[in-house]
C-alpha cells in the first residue's frame, strides 16, 4: 500500500485554504475620497490652471520687485511699477502688430480672388494641369472675408472668456506680491511643522525653475524676433516689425509655434516671386532646427533638468490634455514634479538609493528649525524655513555630491 492513501486503497483529496480579501470601512472610505478628489480637480481644472499661472507669474516677477525694492522703492511703488511696465510692453506689442497684421489679413481676402485667376492662367500654360486648375476653380474665395469675420464672431464668447481669466489671474498675482510673508505664512499654516523645510526647499526651487523658464522663453522669443526682422528687411519687407514681433509671440508655443511664425514670414515675400517665397521657408526652416536643437537645450537644460525623452512625452501630454495652453505648462510642471521627486527623497525603481549623509543633514536642518521657530507664527515660521532653505541650497552648492 502506498503511503498517502487509506487502506482501501482511494487517496485523500488536499484541501486549498481559502483565500479571504477583508475589506474595512475605512478602505472603502480612503477609496471614495480619492475618487471625490480626482472628480474635484476636474470640475475646477480652470481654477486651477488659473493658480498655476498666478504662480508662475509670481515666480518671474519677484526679483524685478525685490530689485526695485533694493533700489529704495516701497513695496507697492515697486509692484505697480512692474505691472504698468507689463502693461505698456503689452499694448504696445498689440499696436505694433495687431494692425498691420489685421491690414495684411485684409488685403490678402480682398486679393484672393484675384491670386486665384493669376494662378489658373499660369497653370493653364502647362499641360496635365486640368484637375489643380479644376481644384483651383471650386475653392470658395469670393466670401472669404464674410468667412473670416464669422469665425471671429464664433469665437468671441472664447475671446471674452479668455480674457476674464486673464484679468483674474493677474490680479491673483498681484495680491500674492503684495504681501509675500503672509502669502506663504498661509502656505506653511496647513503644513505640519515638521515638514516645513522641505515645503521651503521644494519653494525655493520652484521660484528657480519658473524664473530660469520665463527667462528662456525670453530668450527664445528674442532670438527669432531680432532674425525674422532681419531677414525681412533684407527682402524690403514693410511692416517686418510687426511680423517679427508676431514671430516672438508665437514662438512660445510648441511644436506649432516654428509653423505659425513662419506662414506670416513668408506671405509677407510673396511680392518678390515664388523663389523667394521658397527661399524665406528654407531659411525659417533652418532656423527652427537650430532653435530645438541648439538654443533651447542650452536656454532650457541647466534649470529644468529634463532629458530630451521627458521634454517631448510632457509635450504631448500637455498638449493633448489641455492644448496649447498645456503644452506651454508643461515642461515647468514637469521640471516640478521631477524636483519634487528629487527634495522628497523619494527612491525610484531602478535608481539608487539617496546618501545617509543627505537624510542626516535634512534631520538637522529640521531640529534646528524647530529650535528657532519654537512659539513662532506661521508667516514668521515660513520666513525662517526660507532662510534655512536658502543656506542649505548653498551648502549643496559647495558640496554636489549632497544629492541637490
């Protein structure tokens, strides 16, 4: 008889234990708060995107005002005089573009059927050209401006809606600026103590990789508006400044930035013949390779951290989450969460795990800040967690091995 088996010769069935998944009220509970707090940030995703703007903002324009205040200027003296600056540079761009451009646009509907007739008569001296010339023919170019001038009228409750977050979310920024202490004391008020060093380390990066991104796109913006005037005058182009200032703005945007800017570039050598016109897309064409592959890697690389592979998946995403207004946020918000990642000292699968002597000198930061800030306000609290962040940023400045 073999072992394992009863004496009548039938072996016993094994009996699996059953698995058993417990699930407690207060699972369910943390389950349901997530899912409430995923729908909340759909429903405000304006409001939000209206603070992350304020926020960024506020991180570009703090030096200016911390400069002026250095100057001997009053906090308020200083924060209008950037803002009325703002404002000028903004309204004067408009006049200098708006304009020509709306001129431009006008005189190209009133043109177009005219262009259409010259086309047809150039393409009919060239034979198996009967199917472009009949394409040609159809396309509707005699209520072209009623077109255009619809389409604006469709897109005027945008225009307004646009605009009114605009406005809130400048004056957000300006109500941050004026009193800074007690805006951040808000911030640290709802943060237990013992995290308010890293709240004031991830703050003081922050402000660095929002200015160093306005500073950027500054450049980049400056850049392509100083060459597209240029080379339109080169043409005897009127209005290049203008166009060039147009270029500036359009840049900013990715992916399809290159491709706006440059359509206005090249309408504008129509005049001078199609080589021209060929000529001017080759030039603007490589101007665009240059800017992606050289000025921007160098403008953007040292502040934002982000390999080539993360700038172009947070693109995407930006972009096809929340369009071109996300594709603008998206490499700060990114460089953001990457630092984040980085000051919490959070370990990633596949790296390596951060140096014991990186989490000691955190531990001592945090004690001395709890010796220092003992009885303190939250805005007097957050004024020394900035200080504290300030020098430790330094320390690791001296010492890269620190892990910062």
């Amino acid at each position: 008889m073999h072992a394992g088996t009863t004496p009548g010769g039938v072996r016993p069935c094994r009996v699996t234990p059953a698995l058993r998944i417990d699930i407690t009220p207060r699972t369910i509970g943390y389950v349901m708060l997530a899912i409430a707090l995923v729908w909340l940030m759909f429903q405000l995703t304006s409001v939000l995107i209206v603070m992350v703007v304020a926020l960024i903002l506020v991180g570009t324009l703090a030096p200016m005002v911390a400069w002026l205040e250095a100057k001997g200027l009053g906090r308020g003296v200083a924060l209008a005089v950037v803002f009325v600056l703002i404002a000028g540079a903004v309204v004067g761009m408009l006049l200098l573009t708006v304009p020509p451009l709306v001129a431009q646009l006008i005189q190209i509907t009133t043109d177009a059927p005219k262009s259409r007739d010259a086309l047809v008569a150039w393409l009919a001296q060239y034979e198996g050209t009967d199917a472009i010339i009949k394409s040609a023919r159809s396309l509707p170019v005699e209520d072209l401006m009623a077109r255009v001038g619809s389409s604006l009228l469709g897109y005027s409750t945008a225009i307004v809606t646009a605009l009114g977050f605009t406005l809130t979310t400048m004056f957000l920024a300006i109500y941050l600026l004026a009193d800074p202490v007690r805006s951040k004391g808000a911030i640290f008020a709802v943060v237990s103590r013992r995290h308010h060093v890293k709240l004031a380390r991830i703050l003081f990066e922050l402000e660095i990789i929002v200015g160093g991104y306005m500073r950027g796109q500054l450049i980049t913006s400056g850049a392509i508006t100083l060459f597209v005037f240029i080379l339109l005058k080169v043409f005897g182009v009127e209005n290049a400044l203008a166009i060039a200032i147009f270029a500036g703005l359009t840049d900013v945007i990715p992916f399809v930035g290159g491709l706006i800017a440059s359509a206005p570039v090249i309408a504008a050598v129509a005049g001078s013949g199609g080589l021209a016109m060929i000529v001017v897309a080759s030039i603007m064409l490589v101007y665009q390779e240059f800017e992606s592959r050289f000025l921007v890697p160098r403008v953007y690389g040292r502040v934002l951290r982000l390999s080539p592979a993360v700038v172009l998946v947070a693109l995407l995403v930006g972009g096809t989450l929340m369009g071109i207004l996300g594709a603008l946020l998206a490499l700060p918000i990114a460089a953001g969460l990457q630092m984040l990642v980085r000051e919490l000292r959070v370990e990633l699968p596949g790296e390596t795990s951060a140096d014991s002597g990186v989490r000691v000198r955190d531990q001592q930061a945090e004690d001395i800040y709890e010796q220092l800030t003992e009885g303190a306000t939250a805005a007097d609290a957050g004024v020394i967690a900035s200080e504290l962040a300030g020098k430790l940023k330094e320390t690791e400045k001296d010492d890269p091995s620190s892990g910062g």
